[in-house]
C-alpha cells in the first residue's frame, strides 16, 4: 500500500530549525537561483572547479577504465574495499546545473566516520521524472517516491546510505514522512515536493532522528557543485564515486546535464537500477521529462547486470530547474515535445550522461576484474535478442569462466539454449573479441584457442552472438564473477 503525504507530519524534535538556520538556507537557495552569487560560501571540501567544461564522451565505454583512481580504497562496515581496478583514472569534471543546491552530512546511520546523506534543493518549477524498481518488496522510499511522481514538481532530494528502509514495515513510512516533514518545512515546501532514496541493509528499522537531526546543518552548509561529494555520500558497497556531466544547448541557451549514480552489487534492474540522480537546467515539461527517461532506460540502466538480483530500492530521478546560466529563469519556453527539434543535442546529451553512469555501476560490480560487453543479433525481435544476453550475463558459469580466463564457449552455447527465446542451433555463430569460435552450429574449422585466451586476458571483454532468427539485436553489459564477490557479500552485516 502507498501511503500518501498529508499537508503535516510528525518529526523528531531534533529536526525544529532554529531562525539562523533557517536564514541560512534561505540564503543558500538564492545563491542556487543565482540571486547571490557575490555572496556564496566557500567550499567545505574540495570539489570540481565550477563550470569545468565536462569531457564529451561518447556513449561506449570510457577508456579511462583502464586506470585505477588515485583515491584510497572504500571503507564498508569497518572494512576496507580495494578500488575496482576497472575503475575511472579520477573523478570527472563535472558542471555546476544553475539552480541546484547541495551538500551532504553525517547522519551515523551506519557509517560512522563519512558522510552518509545527501540533500539537493531546487528552485520552484523544477520538474521531476522517475523510473522505480518493480520488486513486490519495495522499500518505503520508493513507494513515498511513486505517489509524488504524479505531482511532477520536484524541490528537495534527501538520500542516505547504510539502511535501504525496506521491509520494514510501518516504522519504515513512519520515517520517510518524519524526513519528508522535517525536509520540506526547512525548504518551505510541500511534503509531496520532497523525494527520498535510502540505500543499505535490508530488513532493519531506520531511526527517523539521524536523519531529522543532521537536516538542519546540510541546510545550513547547501551550496552550488559538490558532485564528488554527493556521489561519495550514497556508496555503500562501492568502491568509487560515480558522476557524469555533458553541456550543450537548447535555442541557443548553455544546458549543463549532471549527474550521480551509486550501485555495485544487486544489479539486476527492472525500469531503474540502484540509485541514480540527475539534474539539468533546462525548462522541460514533466510529461517531456518522463519520455526523454523512459527512451533512454532500455539500453542505458536496463542493459546493465552484475548479478542477476533486483534491489528493492532501485530509484532513477532527473529533476529539471529550469534555469538560464545566469540562474533565473530560462530564456526560452518550456519544451513540451519529446521531439521537439531543440532537444536534439539534449537528447543525444542525456543518453550519453545516462549510459555512461550505467557503465561505471558495471565497472564498479562486486569483486569485478573484468568488463564484459555481450552482443546478440539474429533475434526474433530485440526483446527476444535482450533476453538472450541476459541470460549469458547473468550465467554464473559463463562469468566464472570468464573471470578464471577460460576460453570455455560451450557455457555461452548452453546460456543461448536456456534463454528460452527462439533461436536456430544450426545457425548458431559465436565470437570473442572479434575471433570467431564457433558457427554453422559447431566449432570454427581449425579453431585456434590461443588468441582467444589473449583477449580474455585482458580487462575489456566482447561477446558477440549470432542466433540466426531474424532482425533483432541487443547489447548488454556485465562483469565477471570472482571470489571477491563472495567475500564482500559474505560480510556485508558485519
């Protein structure tokens, strides 16, 4: 059942903000707006130079992967997690978006020594689109999150990490509306303005206090950029911030695309993945905003797999402020066409930010050593050809073989088969990083191992498939499965 949002709602004594607080945050959502801009805050932390013109980065994988960052390695529950070595070289540059605010806090929730949430503020108009797990076990943030969508105006973003407030009953939406009440009288806005992502554990109650308790001080500490920050506050299993940025133009006006995404293992989405959060200054109509995400899922969040589990917290949102570079309003009238010709570069902009961020969940897979990219084409449709590379990425054999460098392609031949989904064994072809292993049903003529043995040696991965049906294609992307996977899952409570 969804509960719905009432104009009140209990909060934690803890959470009252005091006139200078209040007065801060004032301040600081002006500056967001750009109405005082002479007057912003000093960064707390180091952050990417604002206004850094973002890399333009194409929609394949980055080849920066092939670097570890120089960052040290990610503390989970007490114990330290070596950064993927699939990981970016360093964190990108990443655009401020005109009129959002931010910072983060330590709420304690599990983590004791980092901070563990994140608050965005949005000016008045900012539309909001999302895309939410289909577990029957969602958590209560998502369900909160579904019945706001509707209203399509979105203003404050409260995420945290260490506790996914799922399955947990009552007391779960007892504090996501305790959250909800606290964060929107600090903002001065509506309850059903408010959106909240949680991240963690399973099964055990989130205190409604830590969170209301430290809102005040990251309303008080809001400010432009932040990314690095905000992205390092929604890990929990992670071994890297993950963020992305692309600048373009809508008539002639400068449009940032920014953007966040946590995740690494429990990766399995369906609609969304994780967690996910993106913003833009551009002036876009809510239903527009809604169509722009839905086109780009299929092969950005939904083309990705680690291990086969849908998490109940998956949550995908992309606010839109509404801003010109200057932070008043935009110069030009709210686009209400996904196919308005304006949005061309937008388009192309959003599946680049949205798909590159889906890469580096991958890339930052549990214990992962290797990227994987498998291709199946000759499908009866694409669904059905999706399908089939699912069913090759989420095979343990498969990705097991793949991890230990064994050029076993027998177990993608069992993987085809198993799918379900039509497909003519005789017809069958099957190659690794562009050899050809297997076709007409049956291994190559004079099929030579070695080469490939070479390529799975290396970090980057390609499958490609023939099932000799018909006109569908589709590309997913996964990554191997090593002990590092069972160990980190083995002590994740712990």
């Amino acid at each position: 059942m969804v509960a719905k949002s009432s104009s009140r709602s209990g909060s934690s004594g803890k959470a009252k903000p005091t006139r200078k607080t209040l007065s801060k945050a004032k301040k600081a959502l002006r500056s967001a707006t750009g109405k005082s801009a002479a007057k912003k805050k000093p960064a707390r932390k180091a952050t990417p130079a604002r206004g850094a013109k973002p890399a333009q980065r194409k929609s394949a994988p980055p080849k920066s992967a092939r670097k570890t960052q120089a960052k040290p390695a990610t503390k989970s529950a007490g114990k330290t997690l070596a950064v993927s070595p699939l990981a970016p070289a360093s964190f990108p540059k990443v655009a401020d978006v005109p009129g959002l605010a931010m910072a983060t806090a330590r709420a304690q929730i599990k983590y004791k020594t980092r901070e563990d949430l994140l608050l965005a503020v949005m000016p008045a108009g900012t539309t909001v689109a999302g895309a939410l797990t289909r577990s029957r076990t969602a958590s209560a943030p998502v369900e909160w999150c579904r019945t706001n969508l509707e209203s399509g105006e979105g203003r404050v973003l409260v995420s945290t990490s260490g506790n996914s407030n799922a399955f947990t009953g009552k007391a779960g939406m007892d504090t996501v509306k305790a959250t909800a009440a606290a964060a929107a009288k600090l903002a001065g806005v509506r309850q059903k303005d408010v959106f909240i992502g949680s991240t963690g554990v399973i099964g055990e109650v989130l205190p409604a206090e830590k969170i209301t308790s430290a809102l005040p001080s990251a309303f008080d500490a809001l400010q432009p950029g932040g990314f690095e920050a905000a992205a390092r506050a929604i890990m929990t299993t992670d071994t890297f911030p993950k963020a992305s940025s692309r600048t373009v133009e809508i008539d002639g006006s400068p449009v940032v695309i920014s953007g966040i995404a946590k995740g690494s293992g429990m990766i399995a989405p369906d609609l969304a993945t994780m967690l996910s959060y993106i913003f833009t200054n551009a002036a876009i109509s809510q239903r527009t905003l809604g169509a722009l995400l839905d086109i780009n899922l299929r092969d950005s969040f939904n083309a990705i797999t680690v291990d086969s589990d849908t998490s109940t917290s998956d949550t995908v949102l992309l606010f839109a402020t509404g801003r010109g570079p200057d932070g008043e309003k935009a110069p030009y009238a709210p686009i209400t066409r996904p196919g308005d010709p304006k949005l061309r570069a937008f388009r192309a902009a959003l599946a680049d930010v949205m798909q590159d961020l889906a890469m580096q969940v991958v890339r930052d897979g549990e214990g992962a050593s290797k990227f994987i990219s498998i291709t199946v084409t000759g499908g009866e449709s694409h669904n059905s050809a999706r399908r089939i590379a699912m069913s090759i990425a989420n095979s343990p054999l498969v990705k097991t073989a793949i991890a230990g460098e064994d050029a076993n392609w027998g177990r993608v031949v069992m993987a085809v088969g198993k799918a379900g989904e039509p497909a003519d064994r005789d017809k069958l072809a099957i190659s690794f990083g562009g050899i050809k292993v297997a076709k007409a049903g049956q291994a190559v003529a004079g099929y030579d191992e070695a080469p490939v043995a070479r390529h799975l040696k290396g970090q980057e991965i390609v499958i490609e498939v023939d099932v000799g049906i018909g006109p569908g294609a589709a590309t997913v992307y996964t990554c191997d499965l090593t002990y590092g996977y069972i160990s980190i899952n083995a002590d994740y409570r712990s």
